[in-house]
C-alpha cells in the first residue's frame, strides 16, 4: 500500500528515542527519556514548499495528527504549517 498526502500534508515517521543514556551503555528507562518531536518526512502532498522526503524535521508539539499504520510501521499526518524546523547534521 503506497500513501500520498493530499494537499499541504506531510507524512512522517518519528525519530526513535534514545535508549541509553548519552556517552554510556546505561539503558534508559522509558520513562526517563523525553519527547524531541522530531521525524522524518516519508511522503508530502502537492502544495508542500519547505521540505522533502527523507528531511529530518522538529514539529510542534501540540497538533492535530493522524496516525497510521504504513509498511507495518507507525506513522503520523500532519500540516506542513506545524512544522517549526529542517534538523540537519553540523
């Protein structure tokens, strides 16, 4: 099953959380690691301007999404106007 986001929706799979802590092997409890809000772009409507497939993004975090299942994988829709930022790698 292919998906193709309509209009200015942006299809996107989150950004897995990490699971041990930064610079140790120390396993980190779910509960302790917190929400970045960040994913990557999978697929984008026609009316999408500022960001292309395979684009890591930071979105805002109280939004309307509409999450699915796509290639047996959680993913989410949402508007390209919740998306606050490009994240790229210095």
């Amino acid at each position: 099953m292919k998906i193709k986001p309509l209009g200015s929706k942006v299809l996107l799979k989150e950004k897995e959380a990490p699971k041990f802590f930064k610079g140790t092997s120390i396993l980190m409890p779910e509960t302790a690691a917190t929400k970045e809000y960040l994913a990557y772009v999978v697929a984008v409507g026609k009316k999408v301007e500022n960001v292309e497939i395979g684009n890591l993004i930071k979105y805002a975090k109280h939004i309307q999404t509409i999450e699915m299942e796509h290639k047996g994988e959680n993913h989410f829709l949402i508007d390209e106007k919740d998306i606050h930022a490009i994240v790229e790698d210095d």
